[in-house]
C-alpha cells in the first residue's frame, strides 16, 4: 500500500515490515516493543533525560497503582478520566476495601506525596519526571504507537511559589521541546486548547500537535498550567518568607511513544522507514562491494572504517552477512538508516566512500582519509534537510477560511472566532473538526469576524480532523 493511497494501511504496513512493534500480544493495544522499535525509544528517552536533567528536574518512579481515594480528590479529574481507566478491585480472593486505579497518568499518585515533601518556600521550586508506562482504555480502533492502551509516557511536575514561576517554567518546557524536536526532525504547532478540551483540572493547557501526511494532526504532547487546581484539594502548601501558609502553583509536561509514530508518518515512505540521524539505530551502514579476488582487502578496508566511526561516537553497523548488495540494500532501506556506505575496491584505489543518503537518494563519495568527519557532515545534512522538508509540508496544509462555506477536509484549517464557546461548539458540529485552539507564545494582528456569528474578533484559531 502506498503512502498517499491509503495513510492508515501504509503506515501498518510500514510498522509490520520494519519490525517496530508486534500486535500479536493477548491484550488488544497492549503492543510488544520489538529490540529494533526498542533501541529508537530508548534513544528518545536518552535526549529527553539529558533536557530534563540539564534543567534541573530530578527523575523519580512513582507506584503503577493509585488509591481510589486519593484519585478521586479533584473531581474535574476524574471526571475527565472516568470512561478511560483500568481498576485492581481484588488482591488474590479477597475483594479491597479501597479499589485501586491503573496510573492513566500520576497527578493523583505523587500530589499525596508532595504535600509531604514541600514544607516551606526553601523546598521550591520541586522538578520532577519519571518515563513509565501509563494505562488507558482506548475504544476506538488501535495503532502502533499512536493509539494503545499501555503507554510509553514521559511526565515532568512542577511546584512553584507563585503563578509567575510557574510560567516561566511552561516557558522553559517550550524550550525543551523545541530541542527534542529538532533531534527528531519533527515540525509541530503549539496552541492553546479550548475550555472544554483541556486537560482534567488544568488551568490552561497547550497541545503540541504535528501534521500527518494525510492532513490529520497528531497530538505528541501537552504542557499544563494547573495554578492551586490540584495543590488545594491535595493540601500541597509551604511557609512563604514572611512565615503564611500558601498553596503550590504547579505544571505538567507530558509526551509519549506517539513521538515515534509521529516520526514514522512524518519521514517514512513507500521504501520503508526513514529515521532522523539523532535516533536512529544505525546511523550508518557499511555494505563491502567485494569479488573473489579483493574480498579479504574489502573486509579489512570495511573493518578500519567501521572503528574508525565507532570511536568518534557514531552509530554504524558493517553487514558483513553473506548476502548480496541489492538485498542488503534493501533490508536497511526498510529499517530506514539514514546513510549506507559502500566500499569496494576501486573506492579504496580512489580513496574514497561512497555514500547514499536515504531520505533523499542522493549519491556522492567522501574522502576516506577523513571519512568520520565527513559522515558526520552528511549526517548533519541529513536532518537539517528532514526537518525543513516537514516544516514546508506542514506550512503548506494550513488554510485560512472565513466562511463555513470554505471548510476543506484533511486540512488545518485558520479562521476568526469570538471566543463565545456555543460558537466554538457549533462550527466543530457542522465541520465535524476539533478546534485545536490559538497559538501559544504567538501575538498577531488580526482583525476578523468569527466565523459563526459574524461578530468582530481579534483572535484566530485553527482546527482540524485528528487522528
């Protein structure tokens, strides 16, 4: 199946073949990690560590279970969350006095805890994550990665002094993430969700969403502002310096294995994967081009080269399996590496590498006396040319309209809107389209009418069909 045909059979396809993932577990969108799949994850978990650790935030590991008790103390929340959890009702034989929730997220697991950790302003700001596994009953039709219902998470919390610092820590978020981000050669809108699509107890909420190539957005991620909203109900308060006693402003920032979906819908083609340098497995694969008569000097030609980039940090692999060129090209074609060295002997007679970029096929040779040097500049190509080829597919989707007359499907769609939430229902009613919010961190004139009531407005918003 191809990639512009059908979206959705290509990108099952695309994960089957690659051997990312195996649906074959017992447990329907409960996925096994396969060691390839798992490798990349792993290497996303690695940049998200070292922007989290390199900020200060300290990682935890909070329990998989949480008390119905301590759950149910912010009921927005668990509104929010009612339809989605899994609950332990038995230990054994013996029913619980207290049913326990399967962590769909961890609010409610570490707030008892905070409130006994922070005691005055010295104990702030508290900067915490933990990357675990979350639980959610997702009903609708499952997907690798994008939607399961046991879910690779990252989550960071947060405990401020005061709302303002708690700003600047959502402000800090969007830093990190502008970093992660460009590792992954992932474009993304950032936008302030509406009233009634913010997170369960949220102040304010940004989504963090990216364009699929069949013009739906995938949320990757959300950043929330809470304010006292779970630091009251859960008695999370501290002694200010003048000696009264305040509640915490806290945030939260959350993303997940839809990272890697993202990645895959984004950069993929028909061939197969196609990994942005920073996480892929291999970053580099040697192919030896050899006949019977230099394959022992091909070898050890492949061999120095293969330690010669090993030891300058980068990630190469020598197939050195028995096995033609073409089929070698085309197993690492699907695994998606983005750069395939070949050496063979006239290579070595003219010094050089060749190399084949896989995202774009280009074809060239690099000197093999300075051979890592010049892999590592090919690769720096590489994503600079992945991002910007996704950021100018992902502008190009953006429509604006100002009339429902002029609503395009599979389209992210840039209209006025009055902020009057039964005018927001409304267009999302007659659209059949979910209004992913204004802009975040994004100040713009405009000046326009909303787009159901006809009204004055200087605020714009975007919408579109999500996966």
């Amino acid at each position: 199946m191809q990639k512009k045909e059908d979206f959705n059979e290509w990108y099952n396809g695309i994960v089957e073949k690659a051997n990312l993932s195996d649906k074959r577990y017992p447990v329907k969108g409960m996925n096994v990690w396969t060691p390839y799949g798992w490798r990349i994850m792993r290497m996303i978990d690695t940049y998200i560590r070292e922007e989290l650790d390199g900020t200060g935030h300290d990682e935890v590991c909070f329990p998989l279970l949480i008390p119905e008790t301590e759950f149910k103390k912010e009921k927005d929340h668990i509104k929010g969350f009612d339809s989605e959890v899994f609950w332990v009702t038995h230990a054994g034989e013996n029913e619980l006095d207290v049913r326990l929730v399967v962590r769909p997220t961890s609010e409610t697991a570490m707030y008892p805890m905070f409130s006994l950790w922070i005691r005055s302003h010295q104990d702030l700001p508290l900067k915490v994550y933990q990357i675990v596994n979350a639980f959610r009953y997702e009903t609708k039709q499952t997907r690798a990665f994008i939607r399961v219902r046991e879910i690779h998470f990252f989550e960071s919390h947060t405990c401020h002094d005061s709302e303002e610092d708690a700003q600047r820590q959502i402000e800090e978020d969007v830093a990190i993430l502008s970093r992660i981000a460009r590792r992954l050669c992932l474009p993304y809108i950032l936008s302030v969700r509406t009233d009634w699509d913010r997170f369960p107890g949220a102040h304010y909420t940004v989504g963090i969403d990216t364009v699929m190539p069949n013009g739906r957005t995938l949320q990757i991620g959300s950043i929330h502002h809470y304010r006292t909203n779970f630091s009251e109900p859960y008695g999370i308060s501290f002694e200010d310096s003048d000696g009264q006693r305040r509640f915490v402003h806290q945030t939260t920032y959350g993303m997940s294995e839809r990272l890697l979906g993202a990645v895959i819908g984004v950069h993929a083609d028909d061939k197969g994967l196609v990994m942005p340098p920073d996480i892929a497995s291999f970053q580099a694969v040697i192919i030896p081009i050899f006949s019977k008569n230099n394959a022992e000097e091909v070898m050890a030609a492949c061999a120095a080269l293969r330690d010669e980039l090993a030891a300058e940090g980068i990630r190469v692999k020598l197939d050195d399996r028995d096995a033609r060129p073409g089929s070698k090209y085309y197993d690492w074609e699907i695994k998606g590496v983005p750069l395939r060295l070949e050496l063979g002997g006239r290579d070595i007679e003219n010094g050089v590498v060749t190399f084949v970029r896989r995202d774009t096929g280009e074809k060239g040779t690099i000197d093999i006396a300075s051979a890592a040097q010049g892999t590592g500049l090919v690769l720096e190509m590489i994503a600079e040319s992945m991002l910007e080829a996704a950021a100018s597919i992902q502008g190009s989707y953006i429509t604006d309209i100002e009339d429902m007359d002029s609503v395009v499907k599979e389209r992210i769609l840039r209209f006025g809107w009055c902020g009057d939430p039964a005018c927001g229902h409304a267009f999302e009613e007659r659209s059949d389209m979910k209004i992913l919010g204004h802009r975040y961190g994004q100040a713009e004139a405009y000046e326009g009418r909303c787009i159901i009531c006809g009204k004055p407005t200087g605020k714009r918003v975007l919408a579109a069909n999500a996966m």
